[in-house]
C-alpha cells in the first residue's frame, strides 16, 4: 500500500515540478519579449524626436512660432 502511495506520489510531485517549469519560463519568455517591444519603443521615439527636432532647427523664427500657436490653448 506505501509502495503504490509513494509511486502516486512521485508522479504527482514531477507533474508539479513540470508544470512549474513551464510556468516559470513563460514567465520569463514574457518578460523577455516586453523589455523587446519597449526597446523597439524607445528607439521609435528617440528617432522622431530626433526628426522633428531637425526639422524645427531648420525652420526660421516666423515658422516656428506659426507652428507654436498650434500648441498653444489661449490663441494669439
């Protein structure tokens, strides 16, 4: 009788080890693939950052005011 309960579980216990393991990596599978994507975010941003920064140092005074009041709330 001990015998078939320790044999049960043992099957128990390495089903539980299994299913932590996989638990676990997808865990870590997960947050492997966010810090990507936000990496990929990032990067994004820095690049139209540094687009639209070009572009307003480009511009003379009376354009980048023009372009400013669009921002503004209180409309000059």
């Amino acid at each position: 009788m001990w015998a078939k309960l320790k044999g049960y579980l043992a099957a128990i216990g390495t089903a539980l080890a299994i299913l932590a393991g996989v638990f676990l990596y997808g865990q870590r599978a997960g947050r492997s693939a966010a810090k990507d994507e936000q990496a990929a975010a990032n990067a994004k941003a820095i690049k139209k950052a540094g687009d639209v920064e070009n572009e307003i140092k480009n511009l003379n005074d009376d354009d980048v005011d023009r372009r400013l009041t669009q921002w503004m709330r209180d409309k000059r």
